[in-house]
C-alpha cells in the first residue's frame, strides 16, 4: 500500500502539488497566511507547490471536502443565513443532492439527528445524523472508556448522547446525589432535608469509573461539589479520603473547551464551567486536573473526525479516490480557525515523521509522533477511514464572532494578549490567522469553485 509520502511525492511528479503557494492568491491573503505558511513544511522542496490551481478536478469526482460550523456560518440560531441557502444551492446537482461531500462541525451539544432534520429543512437538503459533529461527536473513538460506569454532566439529553456516542453504563449528576445525600450540603434545601433525617443513603451505587464532561450543567455548585468528591474519592464518596493529594484520579473526558459565546451578549461557555472545576481541584489537592481526553473544537481529535466523517461521506457518493484537501469555515477565529490550522499541522507533522521512518500511517497517532499534550492524542484503536487529507484550509467568514478589521488578539492592561483558550492548548497567536478571509459562505464557495476548477451545476 501507499504511504502518505508515497501518494504526494507521486502527484508532484504529474505536475499536481497543493501546498502554501495559494497563500498568496492576493495580497490580503498574502499577510493574513504569513504565519500559518510557514508553519508548514513549505521550506522542504518536495512539499513545493508549483502551481495554484488543481484543474484536474471534475465535478462529479472531486477529491476535497467542504466542512462547516454551523451558528455564525450557516445560521443565526435558529434561522438561517441567505449566502448560505445561496451557497448550498450552488453546492447541489441538479436532483438536489450535495455534489462535493460536506459534513457539519459544531461545538454546540445536541442530538445528532435533531440538527441533522434542522439543517436539512433550512437548505431542502438530505443530511444524514452522521454528517453532523457535534463537541461530544468524537467521544465515539474512546472505545478503552465505553464499558465504564460513566457520570455523564449536561443538560437535556445528556443520557441519549451519552450512550449514541458508545458508552454503555450512564448516570447522572442526580443519581450521585441520591445515592450520597450527605455530600450537598451547598444545596439548603437539601440540607433541611438531610437535618429531618428524610434521607437514605445507597453504598451499593456502583463506582463512578469516568466522567463525560458534555456540556455546562445547571446548578454548577452541586455539580462541583460531588464532581470533587468524586475525583477525591476514585468514584467511590463513602469514605473520606485520607490523603487527598494521593488519590489517583479517575478518567475525565471534556468536550468544548469554548469559555464564551456570543449571542445577544457574551455567554458563558462549559469552559468556564471547567475552569472552576480545575481551579477547585488544584486548589485542594496543588495538583492539575488531569484531562484523558479533550473533545471538540480546536483540538486535533475533531477534524480528524471530521476527516473520516467526508471520507465516509464520499464513498457514499461513490466518490473513488482519495480526499485530499478539506476546507473549514469558521466564525470564530480562536475555535474554528485556530482547530483548522492545528489539523494542517498535524497532518503535515504526520507526513514529515513518515518521511523520517516512522512507521505511523497518520490514520493514528500517538504521543511521541504527533507531539501533542496527553489530553489531546487521537487513541491508536480508533476506528476510522486511512488519513489521507493533506491540507486543512481555514476559511473565516464575516457573519458570525468575526468582524473585517476587529483585532483578533486583544492585550490586557498588562500588555500580554487575552487568551481564552484551554490550559492544555498552548497559545499561538498566528493560529487565528485564517487561509482565507470571505464576507460569508457563499463568497468562500465561488472561492472554492474557483480554486478547484468546479463548474456551477
Ligand atoms: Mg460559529
């Protein structure tokens, strides 16, 4: 079989190469791609491009992927953009049907197939539950986690979702605290309730053996209260811990790590509800909170889905080779953008570590080949489509978080940048910078079709 090298070194030589010289289609391109193209491996001569247009393209067997965030990109809430309606009826055939394999990115927590109906009536189109990644999506992948008795945080359906992602033995926040009525004590009411003795206690809960930290719960104050209890106790609250620096801790998965989010105003984000969570923790145990897992947008982990999620989606359309270039649009440069251009890197650092003799096929990865923090390593049983992209573009929209001309790192009164970012992903300004900036989505379409030699239907 072919190897990821084998494959580019192999369209060079027919004269097709797709690396960082489109950084350069216009001058405004040229200083907002400054940073991301030279992140890549533009200085080695075998990734050179030369030249920008890929002209063997043809409409009905294109080897790129088109991926979309959802609020901001596509729709304001629940009402859909007109450049986007513009854009998806560009993207159809003449049946109707999606001629280029789309999927859908969004770091919101919803069932799959709920946003699936949504979408499809907002653009008279089929969309397929698995064409929608929601943060939690990629949580499918942790197949070593999915027997465990699992605490599942959120709100609705959060027991649905857990178990659509594959994880077989659920509980909730509410069934820890009936079976340990005495640890929320920051709950008056319980409180009262413990005082007059209208309780009873239930040892025989079986161990909590992970949590899936979903979504932002309501009453973050018990929430934390028993989330630590938990952690202190290795899932188990029935006796106090006798050294709470030493208890090892039980798995933790987070999804959207989004401290923010703007709607009528800026909102709280479940980040936000884990860094008080992380803070609790550290502040009583002086140790970190330990992420297994970190899910959704940005980290690496969600675009490789979103990866195996278009490969699948083209074989469906009976697309036969390869996927080669996946574009991602985004209205938030410090998710979407920032997510796009950790996975062009990624992939790139893949294919440079093939081309060094790791025997990795860039389908998994590990620590020591991707160089990624432990919480964020994509597990090496997951199961999922060869990686083949070998370029992730980021496209950043103008009818969402983002708007033309806004600073996008701004300082504090102490000069340094705000960064809202997960502790485990380091900050690196030059990742907000986008490979394209578009007024909307239907203008990044023409962009694409441009780019790809694609014919209007
Ligand atoms: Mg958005």
């Amino acid at each position: 079989m072919r190897t990821f090298i084998d494959r580019i070194m192999h369209e060079e030589a027919d004269g097709y190469s797709s690396d960082n010289s489109d950084c350069s289609m216009d001058s405004m391109d040229s200083v907002l791609n400054a940073c991301v193209c030279t992140s890549s491996l533009g200085t080695n001569s075998r990734y050179r491009k030369t030249q920008a247009v890929s002209a063997h393209v043809v409409a009905s067997n294109p080897d790129f992927g088109i991926l979309f965030d959802v609020d901001g990109v596509l729709a304001r809430g629940s009402t859909p953009l007109e450049p986007a309606k513009r854009a998806m009826e560009k993207l159809k055939d003449s049946n109707g049907h999606l001629r280029v394999p789309v999927a859908f990115v969004t770091n919101a927590c919803n069932r799959s197939h709920d946003k699936a109906r949504q979408i499809g009536n907002w653009f008279d189109l089929e969309v397929s539950p698995d064409q929608v990644i929601h943060a939690p999506t990629p949580a499918k992948l942790l197949r070593d986690l999915h027997d465990k008795h699992t605490l599942v945080i959120g709100q609705e359906h959060r027991l649905d979702i857990g178990a659509d992602l594959g994880f077989e033995n659920c509980c909730t926040i509410d069934d820890v605290k009936e079976a340990y009525p005495l640890l929320d004590m920051v709950d008056h009411e319980n409180r009262k309730v413990v005082a007059r003795g209208q309780y009873k206690e239930n040892p025989d809960f079986p161990r909590v053996e992970a949590i899936l930290l979903i979504g932002e719960p309501t009453h973050w104050e018990s929430n934390l209260q028993l989330l630590i209890d938990l952690l202190l106790t290795q899932g188990k609250p029935t006796e106090a811990p006798t050294d709470v620096h030493a208890v090892p801790q039980i798995p933790v998965i987070a999804c959207n790590m989004d401290l923010v989010f703007m709607a009528e105003a800026c909102m709280f984000g479940h980040g936000a509800f884990l860094v008080c969570l992380e803070a609790l923790y550290k502040k009583i145990t002086g140790k970190d909170l330990e992420y297994t897992s970190l899910v959704g947008k940005p980290c690496e982990i969600t675009y490789r889905f979103a990866e195996h999620t278009i490969v699948k989606i083209a074989k469906r359309m009976g697309i036969n080779k390869p996927i080669k270039r996946l574009y991602f649009f985004g209205d938030n440069p410090h998710v979407d953008i920032v997510g796009a251009n950790l996975y062009d890197r990624y992939i790139k650092q893949n294919a440079l570590n093939l081309a060094n003799g790791n025997e990795s096929d860039g389908s998994t990865s590990s620590t020591d080949s991707s160089g990624l923090p432990s919480s964020r390593v994509i597990p090496a049983n997951a199961d999922l489509h060869d990686q083949t992209v070998e370029h992730c573009y980021s496209m950043l929209v103008g009818t969402g978080v983002y708007k033309a001309g806004t600073e996008m790192n701004k300082k504090g009164p102490d000069g340094k940048v705000i960064y809202h970012g997960h502790r485990d992903i380091a900050h690196e300004p030059h990742l907000t910078q986008p490979h394209k900036f578009v007024h909307d989505v239907h203008d990044g379409i023409d962009y694409i079709f441009e780019r790809e030699a694609l014919l209007s239907a």
